[in-house]
C-alpha cells in the first residue's frame, strides 16, 4: 500500500480541517496551489493559472484513490475515507 506521506495517527479536530488536508495533499501532489473552500466546494490554481478552478471539476473519481483520516468526535476518533474534493468516498471506494 502506498502512503505518500500521510500520518495516520494525526486526528483532525473536525471534518472541514480534515479534508482542507487531503485537498493540499492532493494539490500538492498534482501541482495546485493555494486551495481554499468556497461556496461549498474545494478550489485551487493549476499551475501557472490565474483563475481557480473547483477540484471536484478536475479530479478523476474513478483512478482517485481516497485518503483515510481520523476526525475527533467527543473522547473518540472516528475513521472516514475522503476524496480530494471534500466529499466522503464510498464505502468500495479505494483508498491510498
């Protein structure tokens, strides 16, 4: 399995500082920069763009691979597959 650096121990305080991580990882990865959330999606500048685009317009859900995070829930954490987008993945999805 690869890990491409992802620390599965990290437990994120919330969901939106989950997949804020995924979607850098992700754009870091794929040379994005600069992602942010607006008006409820994920965007980033591709390289040498000067104009974002929304991830979940130029990701390939079907050769994306979901990264599993830790998200704090009162005195447990609980495990969750994301996608790069923000979005939850599929329970069949597969996973870094």
């Amino acid at each position: 399995m690869i890990n491409n650096g992802i620390d599965s121990n990290t437990i994120y305080p919330d969901l939106k500082a989950a997949a804020a991580a995924v979607c850098r990882r992700w754009c870091e990865q794929h040379g994005y920069s600069d992602c942010f959330y607006q008006q409820g999606s994920w965007w980033a500048f591709p390289a040498n763009g000067v104009l974002p685009i929304k991830i979940y317009d130029v990701i390939d859900l079907e050769h994306t691979k979901a990264e599993r995070i830790q998200v704090k829930y009162y005195s447990i954490a609980l495990s969750v597959a994301l996608l790069p987008d923000g979005c939850i993945a599929p329970h069949n999805h597969p996973e870094i």
